[in-house]
C-alpha cells in the first residue's frame, strides 16, 4: 500500500484507473479479514448505490488493537495532553488501550447496547472519547459523535434522526480557562428524546451534575462491574460503522453513513501515503473527534497504522499562542496536521510565542477543513516548517471519508494554496453547468469523481434518497462534491470553495439555511437571508440580512444580541452571524426566489457591480439594503 516515490506514485496511478478492483483488492488484503469478500465492488451512481468488499467479515478494531498488541503492545497508541499544561500528559500503549476499549465495550453492552444499536457521544476530547467510539466498533454498534460545541437542540435532532439508545458524555470539558457543562446539556437535549434509555457519564471536570435514577450511571462504576475480556463482533464490510452529521445546502444535517470494510481500507491507506508515515512518528492532528478529520485521522487513520496519535483537549491560544509549539517541542511531533484557520489565528500573534521552542522534531505539516491563502502557506512554511517539512494541502469532505486530493509528503511537488493531485484510486473530474466534462488544462469547474473510492458514504440515514439528490443527481453518474476547483497548466488541482448554500467558518461546515431557520425562530423576525462573505481568520464569516416585524431602529443592539442567543440555543455558537443587517425587504424574483447573489456581493462590499437585476420583484429593495450594508471601508 506504500508509495514512495513519484515514479511509483504515477505507477500507481495508472493501475488504479486501469484496473480499480485489482488495484484495492491488493490494498484491503493487507488487512485482518475472518473471511474473504465476494466480490470487491458493485455500484451503481444512478442509483447511489456502492459497496466495497461485501460478504468479507472483519472486525475494525481488530485490525486497530489486536494486530497492534500482538506486534507491538507496548508501543504508545495515543498520547494525551491535557488542557492545563500542569497537568501530566498520559500514554495508551496498544495493550492498556486494547484492554480499556474492551471492557468498555462490556459496560456497553451490560447496558443494553447490541450490534446494529446507535450511540450517540458527546465529550471534550479525552482519551476516553476515543475509547468509547472503539468500543462501539468493537460490538459492531453504531457511534454518532456530536461535536462538543453544539447545543442541546442540535443534539436531539441528532439523536432523534437515528434513534440513538444510549448517551455517552462527560461531566463536563475544559477548554482554555473555561469549564464547560456537558452533562448539563445532554440533560436539555434529552427532554425531547424518547429513545435513549441509558447516560453514561465520564468523570472529568468534577462538574456538579444530576444523575437520573435508572437512567444516567456513571462511567467509572460500570467499568469496575465488567472484565476486559470481549471478543470483537464479526461485521460485514458494507455494515454501517458510524454516523456522522454534517451541513448540507438545505434543510437539516444530515447523517453521513461509513461502512466497516472501505472505511478501513481508505483511512489507512490515505494516512500512510499522505502523510508518508514511518515508525516511531509521532502524529498530532488538532482536530476534534467531532469532526470527520478526528474520525480519519486521530483515531482510525494512525491506530490501523499502528501509529502514535496525539490527542490534545485544549486550544490552540491557551494559556498563551505558543500552546501548539510548546506541544510540538514537548513531544517531539513529527507530523502535525492542522486546519488554515488555526495557523491564520495564530499568526497575528507574530513571531515571539515561537521563541524558544524546538520545532526540529517536525517533518511533515498538513492543512485541511478549507482553502489556505498564500499568506497562511508561506508562514506556515517558513517559521514552522522552517523551509524543510513539506505541505500536505489535503481536499477532503466528511462524505469521502478521507483524503481525496493532496500532495504525498515529499514525494509530490507542492505549490502553495494547490492540492495538487488526486491520490491513486481517486478520478476526479471538472464539469461545466450542464455536465459537460470539461478537458485539458488550465480550466476550472464543478468538482465531481467518477469512479467510486471505499471510502465513498454509502447513505444518508434513514432517507436514501437525500443522498441520491444531494450528491449522484445533479450530473447524473458522477458524485458532485458541491466544490468549485481550478486545474491549471500543469494539472494540479487547487479547490476554490463551496459553489452551493454551504458555508465554511473557521474549517466549520454550515448550511445557510439553518442559520436562517434558528434566526427565523426569534420572536419579531419576519424573514432572513444568510450569506456568507471573506473573513481574515475564519475563511469566511456568516452575514445575516433580517426583515423584523416592526422598525428595530431603537434597539438594534438589543435584539441582535437576541438572534444571537438564539441561533447558540438552536445550533450551538459556532453558528452566530458576524454581521445582522435589518433590512426592510429582501432581494426576490417574481418567483419569490431570494437573489443570494446580489446579497453576497453587497456582503463582500463590492457594490459597484451586482448585475442584472431586473427581473427583481422589487429593484428598490436593493438600493434600501446597500444604503445599510455593514462593510467596512
Ligand atoms: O469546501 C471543501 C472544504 O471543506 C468541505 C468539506 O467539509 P467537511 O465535510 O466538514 O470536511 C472537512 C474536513 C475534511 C469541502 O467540500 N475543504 C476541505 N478541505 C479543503 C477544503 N477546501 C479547500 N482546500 C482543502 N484542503
């Protein structure tokens, strides 16, 4: 599964186009199978339809944990840094975690929790998150991990869309200097949430927190009630291995559905080649386990490598900017994986929190969640690379399930803010309005793939045909990725953001149409429209124009801050426009369809040019919102 060098990375390339099956076969035999599959792949785009390796038995954490503890059991499988720097930072070799995950996964099933069964986690990044979506896996239940920065609202629709029966979370999570209530919230969430019959709650924070008679226990009691002796449930490839709930352009999130066998195969092979991955690295990805890049590339990705993965529960600017230095020195990081937002953050504090700290154990520097402008590349280059560790500018998405398209860590020739090429058993494909493929080089399109990869989603939970709609439909027998994308001379792929309703702040994916619905539950609200424009740190801010029932002009402040109460309640803060203009009319066609265009321009500050706008219902609306528009200037 190992490329090496470009000559083979071009070999390999060639092979899986010419033939795909052969091409993952090989790969997925390196694995730890109970029984061969059937076939390798069947699908079907029009349909919507993809399965890798069916009728082939694994377990995933066997090919995690067991082949790890044989081969290397006291080797560090995750290294935890906590959020104060004071506290002691703690190791899992491959044999402590085998034997946590395990007897955790008997606390689960004692209470009640069997193969096929959905768990939803919601907790601050402890190792104990990790154990808990291992140990699902382990008896072939289904996880649905929530972010910890989403409310109690968004919890329960979650939880309701696949019927969870069970809650694992924390008393509570420490982020910077704040403590932060999780218990607290899950108890908010599950007023509405009939199903879930069981909360089990890690200790952490020492948060005081009720506990439910015959419903909540506690984490640490259930695990002195069980042994750690559980053998793994034998899965099918194509058995769902976990839910995972992202923005689309409309309505609800929805559920990304990764299956056992692909997911496997994919987040191993993306990791290894990427990253370019060799024993004894230590790998420190800062994202969430919340998020798709903490399933790919904290938990599964390095534990089926056999690698160490650190996992750090804090922010980047606590107790002071230098945090990720200081953890890169202390723990000698070779590969450090991070999102372009953090490193944009990070430097407007300039140059001083680097000092003194030994940034010589770094190799490889990646980057993900959104496109990284020149600037953020070049310093990221510079004063943390030092000139030396290669950039993996890495386009992915939750559906893919990792990687798609990236440099391999000093092996592809990179050029700033380019992801470069399509790893080996990826096909892209740039499309114009129509469908049509768009040839050659120096062009720019609407990003599909033609050919699936296993990592593909293979659903979205309990509504096929969503997924049908939101990815196989608009071209027909390709997946639509919702990316624009530029290919240029010498065919090197750079992404140039979402071409649909979907915003991405601060590497956060958000749909505008569930900003505008929470903003819509306000009192007095009438209508609203959100549009995204550029921010300097966060790639880009959310910009809401609200129509309210009567003239705010004497309490605008007042009932801004309002909606944005309101949107953390129905969402969760990550949510909150930057920007609530009140307008009295919004932009429509005589079909009452909002013009967002014309909304992005003004929100963009680029007034002097919106376009036609005459088949507007209302032309004067638009003078009314660009006398108001809150640019500076
Ligand atoms: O627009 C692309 C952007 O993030 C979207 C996927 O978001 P999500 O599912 O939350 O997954 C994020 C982590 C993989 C994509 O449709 N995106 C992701 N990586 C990049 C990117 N845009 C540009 N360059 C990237 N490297």
């Amino acid at each position: 599964m190992r490329i090496r060098t470009f000559d083979e990375y071009q070999a390999a390339y060639n092979h899986s186009v010419e033939d795909p099956e052969g091409f993952w076969a090989e790969i997925a035999q390196e694995f730890q199978w109970r029984k061969p599959w059937k076939k390798v792949l069947q699908w079907n785009f029009e349909k919507a339809e993809t399965k890798w390796f069916p009728g082939g038995k694994l377990n995933i954490t066997e090919n995690a944990l067991d082949r790890n503890v044989r081969e290397r059991p006291n080797y560090p499988a995750i290294i935890w840094e906590p959020n104060d720097p004071n506290e002691p930072s703690v190791t899992f070799t491959y044999k402590m975690l085998h034997e946590y995950v395990c007897r955790f996964a008997n606390v689960l099933k004692s209470n009640g929790v069997q193969k096929g069964d959905r768990v939803c986690i919601y907790m601050p990044m402890v190792p104990e998150l990790a154990v808990a979506v291992l140990a699902c896996a382990r008896i072939g239940a289904i996880h649905s991990v929530v972010f910890g920065g989403f409310s109690a609202q968004s919890i329960a629709d979650r939880i309701n869309d696949s019927a969870c029966s069970i809650v694992i979370t924390s008393d509570g999570a420490s982020r910077g200097n704040k403590q932060i209530p999780m218990k607290d919230t899950v108890d908010d969430a599950l007023i509405g949430c009939p199903t879930v019959k069981k909360v089990i709650v890690l200790t952490h924070t020492r948060t005081a927190v009720s506990m439910l008679k015959g419903r909540d226990v506690w984490w640490e009691a259930e695990m002195k009630q069980v042994t750690s002796d559980c053998p793994a449930e034998e899965m099918d490839a194509e058995d769902p291995l976990f839910i995972l709930y992202t923005s689309g352009s409309t309505g609800k999130p929805k559920g990304v559905v990764h299956t056992c066998g692909g997911y496997m195969v994919f987040a191993a092979y993306t990791f290894q080649n990427v990253f370019q991955y060799e024993p004894g690295d230590i790998h420190f990805c800062t994202a969430d386990i919340g998020w798709i890049t903490g399933h790919s590339y904290i938990v599964y990705g390095p534990l089926l490598t056999g690698a160490t993965s650190l996992m750090f529960e804090g922010v980047p600017t606590y107790p002071d900017a230098g945090r990720f230095w200081d953890i890169v020195d202390k723990h000698k990081v070779n590969i450090l994986y991070t999102a372009p937002t953090a490193i944009r953050s990070l430097m407007g504090f300039g140059l001083q929190p680097l000092e003194g700290k030994d940034l010589s154990s770094l190799r490889v520097l990646g980057s993900v969640g959104e496109p990284i402008n020149e600037e953020a590349w070049h310093w990221y280059n510079e004063h943390i690379g030092k000139g030396n560790c290669p950039i993996v500018d890495t386009w992915w998405q939750t559906e893919t399930g990792g990687i798609l398209i990236s440099p391999l860590a000093g092996i592809t020739k990179t050029k700033p803010t380019y992801a470069t090429l399509p790893l080996p058993g990826v096909q892209p494909i740039l499309v114009d309005e129509n469908g049509k493929e768009i040839e050659g080089n120096g062009v720019s399109g609407n990003l599909c793939i033609k050919f699936p990869w296993p990592g593909i989603i293979r659903t979205t939970w309990g509504d096929h045909e969503r997924c049908r709609t939101n990815y196989f439909a608009a071209y027909p027998g390709l997946y639509f990725t919702g990316d624009g994308c530029l290919r240029d001379e010498d065919g090197y792929y750079r992404i140039t953001g979402r071409v649909d309703d979907v915003l991405n702040v601060s590497g956060h994916r958000i749909g505008t149409a569930e900003v505008e619905n929470a903003i819509n539950m306000h009192t007095g609200v009438v209508e609203s429209a959100v549009v995204g424009y550029p921010h300097d740190i966060k790639g880009q801010g959310i910009y809401a124009y609200v129509i309210t029932e009567s003239d705010p002009d004497h309490e605008v402040d007042l009932i801004r801050r309002d909606i944005l109460a309101t949107v953390s309640r129905i969402i969760g803060p990550i949510a909150k426009p930057d920007k609530i203009q009140f307008v009295k009319g919004l932009p429509k066609t005589r079909s009452g369809k909002i013009m967002r265009r014309i909304l992005r321009k003004i929100a963009e500050g680029d007034v002097s040019n919106l376009g036609d706008t005459s088949t507007l219902l209302d032309p004067s609306v638009v003078d009314d919102i660009k006398s108001g528009a809150l640019v500076e200037v």
